[in-house]
C-alpha cells in the first residue's frame, strides 16, 4: 500500500484551502464585509507552477474611496476606545491567527513561494506582532512630564486618524501584522493595499480580525494593481499617513503623490546589504550565517545579505566551502518540508534575476555556482541557487538589488577598504559583521551607513528595537514605541502656574 509522501500531504491540504479561496472572486473587504467591487478582477498565479490560483477583485478610485470613507467614520469611536479594550481585541486577533496558523502558513507557500519550514514560522510571528503591540496599546497616549520654573509642561500623544498601509509580496502575512498591529493599537484605522501577486493571506487576515470582534470599518483591504488602488490610496485626503513597503522607486512615486495632502510616511525600502567577515571571525557561526541570510526566503528578502565581503587573507578558503555549502541547496516544491529554496513570486520577477547573470558575466564576475534558471524544475519560476566571484565594487551585480537567492563575493584588505567598499552603495537598510575584535566590532557598527547592524549574529529580530534603513532604503523606524512616533501625533500642553509675569501691550 502506497503511503502519501509529507509533500502530497501538505499540497491536497493547501489545494482544499485554496479551492475555498477561489470559489469566487476574491473579495475587498471595507466596513465589516466583503465587497465585490465594480466587478473588474485579475488572476492570481501560483508561483509553484504558474497555473491560476484564481480571480481577485482589482479596486481603483471607487473602492478606495468607499474603504478610506469607512475607515473615517471609524475612527472616532475606535480612537476613544480605552486601551485596555483594544488590547484585549487585538489579543483575540492573536488568538485566532494562531488557532489558523498553520492554514496561513499552507496558502502563503502556494501564493508566494516560500518554503513551509520558514513559513510555518510567518504566521507564529504575526501573532506576535499583534500580542507585542497589544500590549502596548494602554500606555500608547502616555506622554512626559517636563516642568519648568513658572509653567507645567507636559506631552501627550494622540493617533494621527486613518492610515494607509501598503505592503509587498514577501512575506506578506507576516509584513502586514508588522504594520496593522501598531496602527491599531496606536488607535488609527487602516485601509490595506496588499500586494497584487500575494493576495491570499490578507483576506484571510481581516476576515481573522473581524472575526474576533474587530469593528466595522476599523480595518479594511482593497485588492487592485498599485498603479490604481495604491495610488489612488496615497493620494486621498482622508489618509492622514502611508506605511509602505517595497522598491525604492515606488516610494519616491508614494512620496511625490501624497505630497498635495502633505501626508506623512514610513517608508522600508530596498537594500544591498553587506556581510563583512574578518580573519579573525569564528568562521564556521560567519558561513552559516552567510548563507541563511541570502538565500533562506529565496533571497527575496529586504534584510537580505547579498554582498559578501571576505578579507582577501581568508577569501578563497572561505569561499570554496561557500561554493561547496551553496553546491547542496536544496530546490524544490515550498510545501515540501525539505525544500530550502522554492520558486520566486513570479514569473517577471523570474526573468529580472536571471538578467543579471547575463550582466554578471558581461561585466567579468564568474558565476560560480548557478546561474540560471532551474533545468528540472521547468513548470514553475524555480532558480538555482547562485554565487558570484570575482565582482568589483562597481559592478551592477555589486550595486543593484536583485532580491534572489543570489550572493556577490568581492575581497577586501583592511578594515578601511572594507568600510568604502560597505558603504559604496546607495543603500543603507542593514549590515552584518563578523570579527572577534570588540574594538573593530564598535567603530564599524558606528561607522556602517545602515540603520541596522548585527555583530556576530544573523537577522535577530529584537521587537522593542528600532527597524529601518538609511540613504535609499527608507524613511523611519518600526518596532516598540519607534511605531507610535509615527501612527500618533505628540502634543505639548504648557500649564502656567500663575506666578510669571505676562508682557502687556497698549497700556499708558
């Protein structure tokens, strides 16, 4: 008797899920029920194999307009909503998204690409970010006190009013928990663009949310392509802010159209991110390192490390066994719980990281490793794992994100060629260094043009800690209280005491 294989198990589970999903077109969801839009839809295509996960509302003005109307007549009530309440709510949210976890974790293999064995985390980290923040919620207003001699000041904060929240296509689970939870517990309504090639999971969040008691209106999704639901979002008046995430050169196109509105953004944008390793590293902790933080999540990360920075000392023994450990990747089908690398979002994004191979070779790099597309996984927008040697620091394949399981390997000779050669781009999300020298370790860290830097350590994620980048990859910070700074206003109420003398105009 044939036994069904983890793989087969997992894919007719995910197939019963998605048959749900797409017995009709996938609905906006704005004021507490779903909403079918003007009718107008786009297919959702299965990385896995290309083939249609089904049709999907595409919102434009009218839809967005409905949403950000709702999301306005919520939020009085939701902003005078105590603390303690919205904690309580959103701790339900957690509950339930927990209680579906492993349901999300299936739908976002097969609408995204990404492995089970880092997906069945996505979902977990989402609760988190609910339950961090929810925590939260009762002591967001808090301000200080700051005296003086003769008047009492003291702060206090308040949310900005309705949001727009527009998030990408990976990870999207998780990167909208990221964004709603503290905007709802700041006290700020959202109205959710999701990402048109990951659209699966963020219906399944807010029906979650409402689920769980969230009210009507307090948080609403349109589906629709960026240029028309993202755009229309980012320029309507009642939208008093934007979190976005997602290429730099959409922010700056996010900025410019709600600069009219003069709304405020949050911006996480695209990276280049380095990892330099020193002689004196543990080198063993620095390789596994190295290839967890680019090729883990298909390379389709922001945070990822797609620039390898070896002192040349080093270099060649390091990466040969790079090459061996890249050499054993294993590609495959995301629900798979082997697979450690599956296809990428889609078939365009498939063709743009195949490009810079041809430009890697052109400009002279060796691709050591890869290269191209997969030669057995022929039905779906699988990549082999690829590693570059021999780059130079102005090589496109050094500068340019490329957002694939794709590493650039260049040599450095001291701690000043690598800080140039780390610092060259336009870029500034995160940095990884690896040194046993805590001197180095201190002056790089400060010196490093990134809003992040991690010693000795992959991506940890600290959720009190700021997140953001510098230069070209982003405006602000998320995480903790830095969260708050942006859904909320502070305002500063000065109290006099009585005894100050008040200047006096028009008198003989």
């Amino acid at each position: 008797m044939q036994t069904s294989t983890p793989l087969a198990s997992n894919e007719h589970e995910a197939r019963q899920l998605l048959a749900r999903l797409a017995a009709s077109p996938l609905p906006h969801f704005i004021n507490g029920i779903a909403h079918a839009g003007s009718g107008a839809t786009f297919t959702n295509v299965s990385p896995v194999d290309n083939t249609a996960l089904g049709e999907v509302a595409s919102g434009g003005d009218a839809e967005v307009d409905l949403a950000c109307q709702a999301a306005a007549a919520a939020f009085p009530a939701w902003r005078d909503m105590p603390g303690d309440r919205r904690r309580a709510l959103l701790h339900r949210i957690a509950d339930a998204i927990e209680a579906r976890a492993r349901d999300i974790a299936l739908v976002e293999c097969m609408d995204t690409g990404q492995a089970l064995r880092f997906m069945s985390k996505a979902a977990l980290r989402g609760a988190e970010n609910f339950r961090f923040f929810a925590d939260r919620a009762p002591a967001a207003r808090d301000g200080l006190s700051l005296p003086a001699d003769e008047h009492l000041n003291y702060t206090l904060r308040q949310p900005i009013g309705p949001v727009g929240v527009i998030t990408p296509w990976n990870t999207p689970f998780m990167l909208s928990t990221w964004k709603i939870a503290p905007a709802l517990a700041a006290g700020c309504t959202v109205v959710h663009k999701p990402a048109e090639w990951s659209p699966l999971t963020a219906q399944m969040l807010v029906e979650i949310a409402h689920e769980a008691g969230l009210p009507p209106g307090v948080l609403n999704t349109v589906h629709g392509i960026g240029e028309q639901a993202g755009k229309a979002l980012t320029m309507h008046p009642a939208i008093k802010a934007v979190a976005f995430v997602g290429e730099s050169a959409t922010g700056s196109a996010i900025m410019a159209q709600g600069a009219p509105t003069l709304k405020r953004v949050h911006f996480e944008l695209g990276g280049k991110n380095p990892v330099i390793v020193f002689d004196d590293a543990d080198l063993d902790r620095a390789l596994d390192a190295v290839v967890f933080m680019i090729y883990s999540l298909n390379g389709e990360r922001c945070t990822s490390s797609s620039r390898l920075l070896v002192q040349a000392s080093i270099h060649d023994a390091f990466v040969a066994r790079l090459e061996a450990r890249v050499r054993q990747l294993k590609v495959g089908h995301p629900l798979d719980p082997a697979t450690e690398i599956g296809p990428l979002i889609h078939s365009r994004h498939l063709a743009k990281v195949c490009g810079y191979f041809d430009v890697a070779r052109r400009e002279g790099a060796t691709v050591a490793v890869g290269g191209r597309s997969s030669r057995t996984l022929t039905q779906g927008n699988y990549v082999e794992p690829t590693l570059i040697t021999g780059a130079a620091a102005s090589m496109a394949i050094a500068q340019e994100e490329i957002f694939g399981p794709v590493l650039t390997v260049m040599p450095f000779v001291d701690e000043a060629d690598a800080l140039a050669r780390a610092n060259g781009v336009a870029y500034g999300l995160a940095a990884y260094l690896w040194t046993a020298d805590v001197g180095r370790s201190l002056r790089l860290a400060r010196d490093l043009d990134a809003g992040m830097v991690w010693v000795n350590s992959e991506n940890n994620r600290h959720l009190p800690s700021p997140f953001g980048g510098m230069k070209a990859s982003g405006i602000g910070r998320d995480g903790g209280d830095y969260s708050f700074d942006f859904y909320m206003e502070t305002k500063n109420v000065c109290v006099a005491l009585g005894t100050h003398a008040v200047p006096k105009l028009g008198t003989a």
